[in-house]
C-alpha cells in the first residue's frame, strides 16, 4: 500500500485491491463510525465476487447520478404537482373574490412553488436519463470509477489489461484528517498483525471440525480476520 496526501493507494489483482477496500472499511468501523455516509461506501466498495465493469459500474451510475428534488422526496411526479399549484390557484382567485387580498397573495405563491417543483422534478428526471447514458457509455471509458460523499472519496481502474496482466489501482482518502489520521494507525496495525483477512468470506470451520473430528482452534487474529462487514 502506498500512503500519500491524497490517500491510501493500491496497486495489484482484484483481490488484492478488494482486499485493500476491506481493509479500511474494517478501520473505519474500529474508528466508531456508523452513518448513513459509511454505509454508502461499504456498499459502493468492489467486492470479491463483482466485476468492474459490470457490478461497480452499476453502483458508480447509481451514486453519482442527480439527487431527488423536494417533489420526488415527497412521493409526488410532476402531474401531482401541477395539479396541486392549478388548486392552489383556483382558490387565489377565489379569495380575491371575497376580499381576502393577503390570502388571495398566499395561494398565488403557493402555485407558483409547485409549478417549481414540478418543473424541478422533470428535469430531474430527464437529466438522470442523460447523465446514465453518458456516463455507461463514455465517462467510464475516459475516467477511473468514482465515490465521493462527506467521509471517504475513492477511485478504481483497471490497467495493464492490454498485456494481458490485468491489475487495477484502487485509492481511497478519508475526507477528514483527524479520522484519517485514525485510519493510517489501524492500517498499519493491520499490516503488523494479520496477513490475509476474509472480511466478505468468513472461514468455514464447522465443515473442517466435521471432516477431521477435531475442535479447530480459533486465535484472536482468527476471530478479527472472521469479521464480516456485509
């Protein structure tokens, strides 16, 4: 691994860099972190049995498309709303008739806020379908894949496919330096103390025991390396 300002970089087989994922996902969960944000990487993160090109492509699109709008967070499309804001302006009309002027000023506003929020929605929307497009078809042949969000920024690429030797890089940066500061230590311990981990495939000892009639000892190294994140 190798460590710099703009984060923590490896360079190997898709093991390996599934491996340097698992990694820090497991520091960070020692560092005490459980949001919305860590899950969302603990999700986006490739692991063993993906596919670049196929399962992280997926979850790139899917993260880094345009976000929901107040419309679509409300459950409601845009017909909803346009219907909601021609309401709202009927009965503007209809407290101008009664002379209620501050009331009339009140629902006029009200329309207008959701003829905004309906145009926002669709073109939410239309722009989602551009952005999956463009982004399947061409962003992924010019650029590395990509997650960012408040706690980690990450790329990952593919390289030395054309020798035949496929390897990929895979960098990942805690977005804030006194939690990375946590991290970098717990990776290092790491490195120290535990060869190989199998985060996403925990060992099977139950058919071993079974096999050979004996109790399989389980060090505390075991117990850590056994450790699931999914």
């Amino acid at each position: 691994m190798e460590e710099s300002i703009s984060g923590f970089k490896r360079r190997g087989t898709w093991d390996e860099v599934v491996e340097h994922g698992e990694r820090i996902t497991r520091a960070l969960r020692d560092a005490d972190v459980d949001s919305a944000a860590f899950d969302d990487w603990d999700e986006w993160r490739p692991k063993s049995h993906e596919r670049l090109g196929e399962d992280v492509n997926e979850k790139t699109a899917q993260q880094a498309s345009v976000g929901e709008g107040e419309g679509e967070k409300a459950g409601k499309t845009p017909n909803d709303d346009l219907k909601t804001a021609g309401e709202k302006l009927s009965r503007s009309y209809e407290r101008v008739e009664e002379g209620d002027n501050e009331g009339a000023v009140e629902s006029w506003q009200d329309s207008i806020n959701y003829v905004a929020r309906a145009a926002d929605s669709a073109g939410r929307k239309a722009l989602r379908k551009v952005e999956d497009t463009v982004y399947r078809n061409v962003m992924t042949q010019l650029a590395p894949y990509y997650f960012d969000n408040e706690l980690v920024s990450a790329n990952i690429q593919r390289v030395g496919r054309a020798s035949g030797d496929e390897r990929f890089v895979f960098e990942v940066n805690v977005n804030d330096d006194e939690l990375k500061s946590m991290v970098s230590e717990t990776l290092r311990d790491f490195k120290d103390e535990i060869d190989r981990w199998h985060i996403d495939t925990p060992k099977e000892t139950e058919v071993a025991e079974a096999v050979e009639g004996v109790e399989v000892p389980t060090t505390d190294e075991e117990h850590r390396s056994n450790w699931t994140t999914n």
